[in-house]
C-alpha cells in the first residue's frame, strides 16, 4: 500500500523560549517516502524542531506548509490525521490493554471512519509491530522494548502521511533499535514521511535517506548521510574525533567515534 | 472486551433493585398490598418521601460517580476526586455563604446557584493549582490548602452567623444526606446536574486521549484548554447542584471509578458511564443503610459515605504507595 506524495516546507523558522532563541532561520522542504533523521547535541533544538512540525509549538516567525497549506489554519484534528507524533518519553497513565491502547490512535478519526476501518487500521498496525499476541494485555505487564513498540503500533494506527519520532530509539537495547528503526524504514518505504530525532550516529547513517544536523537552534548540515556526518562537521559540532567506515561488501557503514576531539 | 459486556446490564439491574427498595423500605415497610390498597398514608409516604429521596439519590450518585470518574482521567491520578480534593468544600462553603449574607431566600435558586459557582471556583483554582501535569504531591497539596480554605470559610461563617437558624442551616451542609428531600428540591438539583453531566460526558475523546499523557493528546488533535474549562464547568454544576441538595457527600468519586477499572478496564472514557450507574447504586445502598440502622434519629449520609470512604482512601493509598515514592 502506497500513500500519495505529501510535502513539508519550513521557512525562515524561528521559536525562542523568553528571550532565548531556540530555533533561527530554518528552511527545510521534506518529501514523504523518506526518512529523515535531525541529529544534533543535546538541547540544540531538534525537540523543539519536531514539535513545531508536529503543530504543537507556533514558531515566532517563518511559516510551516502542509502541501501548500499552512499548518496552523489546519484545524487540529484535521492535522493530527495528517501528522502522527510519537513524544520522547512517551506517557502512559493507565492500565489499558494493548489493543485499546493502540485504538487511541484512531481518536482524530472519529465521526470520519466507521468502526470497521478503526479496526482495521488497529489490526494492520498490529500486524505490522508483531504485537497481535498482547492484544489483551495491560501495557503496564510489558517490558521496555514491547512497550515501544506498542506504542510505535499506536502512532501507525494513524496511519498518518507523516510520522514524527522524537528519540524513538532511547532506552532500547541494540536489538530493539533495529526493530523498530526497521518500523519505521518500512513506513517510509510505504510512502509515509518519517522525521526523528536520533543521538546514535551510526544507526542515523544506517536508516535515514536524509541527514539534518542543528547546532545552537541553526542548521549545520542537510544531505545524505555520508555528505552530512563528515568527521568535519562532527568534530565541530559534537567536539569529537569520529570517521565514516564504510561497510566491506555490502554491509551497512558504521561510525566510529575514537574519543573526544584532541584542540590543537 | 467482550467478556465485560455484562457490566453495564448487570449495573444497571443492580441500581433498578436498589431503588425499589429504595422506595420499600423504611420505618414504615411499603409492600404491595399496601400500594395497591391505595391508602392516603402510604401513598404520601412514597410520593412526598421515598420516591424525590430515591430519584435525588440516584441523580447525586450518578453524577458524583461520574465528576470522580472524570477528574481522575483529566489529572492521571486514580485519587483524584470532587470531595477529597476539596471542590465539595468549596461548594459547600458558596452555599453556606448565601445562608450567612441571608440571600438564600431571595429565591429558591439563590443558594444553588451560590454552591455552583464555589464548585467552579474550586475546579478553576484546582487546575490553576495543580497545573497539567499534576503529581500526587502537587494535587494532594492543593486539595488540602482548597479544603482548609473552605472549611476555615465555613467555620468563619459558623462563628459569625447572625442566628441560630442560619448556624443550624449551615451545620446542614457539613453533614450530606438525602433525608426529607421533596420533588422541589429535585427540580432545582436535576437541571444543574444534567447540563453538568452532559458537558462532563462530552469530554470522553480528550479524556482517553490523555491517556497518552498532554502531549500525545495534544498530537491527537485534542484541544486541552477546551476540555479543561469544559470539565471545570461540568463538575462544577455538578457538584454545586448536588450539594446545594444534599450537602456534602464524599468518596464517591474516589470509590466508584476505581471499582468499575476491574469491570470495564481502565480506558478514561469508557469508565464514565460505568461509573455514573455505580455512584447511583453506591448512594442508594448507602441511603438504604442509614435507614436501616437501629437508633433514635437517622445518621446522616455524608457521614456514612466517609466512615467507608476514609479507610478505602487509605488502603488504595496504602497500594499505591510504591508507585508514588
């Protein structure tokens, strides 16, 4: 199943929180189909990014469009059926079943698509997260790794044309990285837009098409992934020593990074 | 699911016996053959007493069920309720102040009116309070200083009362029961507490969205700033309508939800029905106790409900502790 084409343009974006500036000058223009990854250090900006795209901050200046449309005279359903967000350290306040859970993600569609297509689109995501076999158990009896899943079940229950994924990977062991960094490829290959924020370097070169790096609220780097993690651009950015290791017949590349860089 | 499909039918069963008994029992036993005897007696004690007494009890019931059942899934929090966290106080206090100004016989709807509007100031002043992303500490803190506040309000109103007739009425409020309540009291209570219900009813698809916390509703598409003064609204007329009746009846909201979380899950908005048919059976099987009991005169309802309620506070508290530290 392949969605139509839907594009995102950011223009001359700028958010400050008081007087400081958090985000400054951003212009991106996303396609769906793709996975994009916004890495960066810690409070550069990336949340406050995601959260902007995701309609939930209005930026001071600048302007974000939804195929054409501005984002914010969207009216908030509208947008949530169009933009799905999962947030860093997601929340989850009550003992619901997995399933009933995974049916929050249906709640923009409400009064739009029969009980039968919510059902639907719970099962597919389901499916698709290999979670079907919890669908009656509280969340809370999960563990790390099946919760985050579940709760990536949740937002592609919204089946939604852009995915937006705030640190998705954080807290996962390895394994449970490239499961759901495999979710999230395979959403993109269905022809969703997937945006995340991302800390580990070598899992951001493996999954994303597209790299965006932000320093101090401003963009440093956009490009594919080995034009945008350059040792130049990472030593600058991060102040490590870090290469590009590309992998020998045919495996995926892996960065190294040898320490924090040494100032001459 | 499916298995817990019962629930309401059985619930609903459950309240339809409640308050035929409700209406049966008393110090003078009602039976069929009295009924059908058409005597002017029995037929006074069931239009004039038991029936406005079964009716308010199921409409306070139901609606304190469901403000509980409410207020728990906007704050996340299963001890979240209109009474311990001090809006009942509130509510009592605005009623108490009509009484103590002497405006509450201006009119019929004074005093309730009064009660509504110290609801919704407790509702305002609990979310203004506790904020959002309320922890148990900041929600049990700022229910204790909103009970204190009304309480000393109340006390203040007691001391200062201008006779003994308005310190009698006041005394009234502090004490919730469903004695001697006649069909002109239901007619001010029920359209406060419908509209109440309503709006409150009204908030289900915030309320399960919050289950995904503030920003996975906001994501949702849920407008929070609505809901909030939607749910402060509701609870209010709520609460204010009840109290303004029946004066102050606690734990219901606390009780009621966390029972029907092991009948029908714990889905925020799945839970208000559920829990607004079992507040009705809880307050009429309350009422039917207060009845019951042997003595010269009958304990007051509100009482009761706090001899159960307290010690259920304190062992739901007492398994929650672990989460909480």
């Amino acid at each position: 199943m392949t969605r139509p084409a839907s594009n995102l343009k950011i223009s001359g974006l700028q958010f400050r929180r008081g007087s400081r500036v958090v985000l400054d000058a951003i212009d991106l223009q996303l396609q769906s189909g793709a996975v994009t990854a916004v890495l960066g250090p810690n409070g550069a900006g990336k949340s406050t990014l995601l959260s902007c795209i995701a309609g939930l901050l209005r930026p001071e200046r600048g302007s974000i469009e939804l195929d054409g449309t501005s984002l914010h005279s969207l009216a908030a359903m509208q947008r949530a059926r169009r933009i799905a967000f999962l947030p860093q350290t997601p929340e989850i306040a009550w003992a619901v079943d997995v399933q009933t859970l995974i049916g929050l993600g249906r709640i923009p569609f409400q009064g739009i698509s029969s009980d039968e297509q919510d059902r639907a689109a719970v099962a597919r995501a389901m499916a698709e997260t290999e979670v079907a076999q919890w669908a009656d158990r509280p969340v809370t009896t999960l563990s790390g790794g099946e919760r985050a899943r579940v709760l990536l079940a949740r937002v592609l229950a919204g089946e939604a044309d852009w995915i937006l994924a705030d640190e998705p990977f954080t807290g996962l062991d390895p394994s449970h990285q490239f499961e759901a960094a495999d979710l999230l490829r395979s959403a993109a290959d269905q022809g969703s837009g997937v945006v995340l924020t991302i800390h580990d370097l070598t899992l951001a070169a493996r999954i994303a098409d597209r790299v965006i790096i932000i320093d101090d609220g401003r963009m440093v780097a956009d490009g594919a992934p080995q034009d945008a993690l350059t040792p130049q651009i990472l030593r600058n950015v991060y102040n490590i020593d870090a290469q590009w290791l590309d992998g020998s017949n045919g495996t995926p590349p892996t960065i190294a990074i040898h320490g924090r860089a040494t100032r001459v | 699911m499916t298995s817990r499909r019962w629930a309401i039918p059985a619930l609903l069963a459950l309240v339809v016996v409640l308050a035929i008994l409700s209406v049966a029992v008393g110090r003078v036993t009602l039976t069929w053959d009295m009924w059908k005897a058409q005597d002017a007696i029995s037929r006074a004690i069931l239009i004039e007493l038991r029936l406005p007494r079964a009716i308010l009890g199921v409409l306070v019931g139901a609606s304190l069920g469901l403000a509980g059942a409410a207020m728990q899934g906007y704050l996340r929090n299963a001890l979240a309720e209109p009474g311990t966290l001090g809006v009942s106080a509130m509510s009592a206090l605005g009623a108490v102040l009509s009484i103590f100004f002497n405006i509450a016989g201006l009119h019929p709807w004074v005093l309730p009116i009064c009660g509504v509007i110290g609801g919704m100031t407790g509702m305002a002043a609990l979310f203004v309070l506790s904020g959002m992303a309320a922890s148990v500490l900041t929600l049990v803190l700022s229910g204790i200083i909103l009970s204190a506040l009304a309480i000393a309000g109340i006390s203040l109103a007691l001391s200062l009362s201008p006779s003994p007739w308005a310190a009698g009425e006041i005394v009234r409020w502090m004490l919730g029961g469903l004695t001697d309540r006649s069909f002109d009291e239901l007619t001010i209570a029920a359209p406060l507490i419908v509209i109440g219900c309503v709006a409150v009813l009204g908030c289900r698809r915030p309320l399960d969205a919050l289950t995904l916390g503030e920003t996975g509703a906001r994501s949702l598409g849920i407008d929070l700033n609505r809901a909030q003064w939607q749910l402060a609204f509701g609870i209010g007329l709520i609460v204010g309508g009840s109290t303004a009746v029946t004066g102050v009846i606690g734990f219901v909201g606390l009780i009621v939800p966390h029972l029907m979380r092991s009948l029908v899950g714990s889905r925020p908005g799945a839970l208000l029905v559920p829990s607004a048919i079992g507040g009705a059976a809880l307050v009429l099987a309350g009422d039917i106790v207060v009845r019951l009991l042997p003595g010269g005169s009958e304990l007051e309802l509100g009482v009761v409900m706090s001899l159960i309620g307290a010690p259920f506070f304190f062992l739901l508290l007492h398994s929650m502790r672990r989460k909480l530290t």
